[in-house]
C-alpha cells in the first residue's frame, strides 16, 4: 500500500514537471513572436521614414524609371549653380539647330539647362585715323537651339572711316537706323548676365563690347584644341571657324562679296561647341578638380609651417 502511495506521487510529480516545461516554452515562443513582430513594426516605422536606397537601386532596374544621377563634381558645378539657376527669360526655345545637333552633354556635367548657353558674335567697323580702331556695328546672340535672341545694328561712337564690308558685311544704310551703342550694349549684357558664352575668337567679341565675362563661364572654339585635331591640324592652332565648319560641320560659311553674316558665325561656333561638348566640359571638370588640388596642398604646406 505504502508503495502503491509513492509511486502515485512520483508520477503526480512528473506529470506537474512536464507542464511547467511546456509552459515555459510556449511563454519563449509568445516572447519571441513579441520582440519579431516590434521589431518588424519599427523596420516597417524606418521605412517608411526613410525610404531603402537598396529600393531605390532596385527600382532603377525597371523600365520606363530614370536612372539616379551620379553625384557632380562640386568644383566647377558648385561655382556656377548659383548664377545659371537665374531665369534666362528664354524658356520657349524649342526649335531645333540647323545642324541637327543637340547634345546632353552639358546638363550630365555641369548640371545646367538648355538656356544657360548662348552663342555671341559680334561684327565690327573701323573708327579714326585709317579706320585701325574697331567699334561694334552689329551684334547677334542665338539660344542653346540655334534661335535668334539679339540680333540688332548698332551706330559706333565715332564716325565709321572703314566698313570694312568684305569681313563685316556692314554698310552705310545699315547703320542709318542703328541702335546707339550704350543702349545696344546694356541689352546686350541683360542677355550675357549668368550664361555660358560660346564663340570663335570671342575676346575680340568680348572687347569690342567692353566686356569681362567670366572665364570659366566661355567657350571659345578658337582655343579648343580637339576641334582643331577633329579638323586634322595641331592642336596648338587656332583654325579658321570658316575652315572647321567646312571640314567638322560640312557647312560653307563666309563666302561671296557680301562678307559675314554674324547670326551664321554664332550658329557655326554653337554647333561645333555642341559636337565636342562632353568631352569639353568633362576635361574642364577635371582641370578645375586639379587646381582644387592644388590649391588644397598650397593651404595645407602653409598651415603646417605655421603651426610648425
């Protein structure tokens, strides 16, 4: 009887040891379930806070999704934002350039739209003795697409002593109704303020305007040297802009007895600009890092001698 009793107990012991142990585990199991699911509450939480750059990247994958720009150089970008983020005035220009060219280039590197680019050109007259002094006569400024902006006649200050018509294309009824130069020169400059200027020889340009336009904000297709090795000459020369649009652009200009034309000579320039323009912009990029560079080195020498 005596051991009937104990072994009624022992397995009344084990049986209440058995379920504290399958109690403890299911409380493990409903603990566990508890921090999974915060946790998943606060990863969904973050997320939607801030969303996955992973998703983002995974995102690009799919069609029809533009692709993440990569990040700009901060050199150059970040010294011409802030002018070329200036409305222009010129949002309409829609037309196409007579080359046919329009070119990315210039928004991929240095960030900047369509209207921060124009293209000068200037045609000037002799003034004074022996007509050696030049003023300007006429003026044309075109758009990123080739459209005309500014294109007037303007009345030196001095009288004309050489027209110059074989090069200029300038004569006397031209200038009969002609703008005065000091209003021609301040429309001028409204257009110029804040934009990429290209042209062929544009100093000369810039001179005769009496003008001091950025320098890393000009585009002279005189001094660009891989339009010249393009053309099959050194790439120390400054060719023609009449020979490079023959040879690059396949385009005659400046011909006849008329002499130039100074909305064809800026629309030459832009199209010769656009064709090299992402090699262009990228070498200047990585001329304006190098000087970074450099300059980042100087200043550093020069902290360490004083605090040396």
């Amino acid at each position: 009887m005596l051991r009937v009793m104990q072994n009624a107990k022992k397995r009344q012991q084990s049986l209440i040891a058995k379920r504290k142990t399958t109690d403890d585990h299911n409380e493990h199991l409903g603990t566990n379930k508890l921090v999974k699911k915060a946790k998943s509450g606060d990863a969904n939480q973050e997320r939607r806070r801030s969303p996955n750059p992973e998703n983002k990247i995974a995102d690009v994958s799919k069609p029809g999704l533009a692709e993440p720009k990569p990040a700009e150089p901060q050199s150059l970008v970040s010294a011409l934002r802030d002018s070329w983020e200036m409305d222009s005035g010129f949002s309409s220009e829609a037309s196409p350039p007579a080359s046919g060219r329009s070119s990315p280039y210039l928004g991929a590197y240095l960030g900047a739209c369509p209207t921060a680019v124009v293209a000068l050109d200037c045609e000037m007259v002799g003034t004074g003795p022996g007509g050696r002094h030049s003023e300007l006569a006429r003026c044309s400024v075109l758009g990123y697409h080739g459209n005309v902006l500014y294109d007037k006649y303007v009345r030196p200050c001095r009288p004309v002593t050489d027209y110059r018509t074989r090069w200029s294309g300038i004569q006397r009824h031209h200038l009969q109704d002609a703008i005065p130069f000091a209003q021609a020169r301040e429309e001028i400059l409204g257009i110029l303020k804040g934009k990429v200027v290209v042209g062929h020889s544009i100093y000369n340009d810039f001179e005769v305007l009496d003008v001091l336009h950025p320098g890393h904000m000009v585009r002279d297709t005189c001094t660009m040297r891989l339009l010249s090795r393009l053309a099959g000459f050194p790439s120390e020369r400054c060719t023609s802009l009449k020979i490079l649009a023959t040879r690059l652009l396949n385009r005659k200009i400046q011909v006849g007895r008329r002499g130039h034309c100074s909305v064809e000579d800026a629309l030459a320039s832009l199209d010769l600009y656009k064709l090299v323009e992402g090699e262009w912009e990228s070498e200047r990029v990585q001329q304006c890092e190098l000087k970074d560079d450099d300059l980042d080195k100087k200043h550093g020498h020069i902290s360490d001698k004083l605090n040396a």
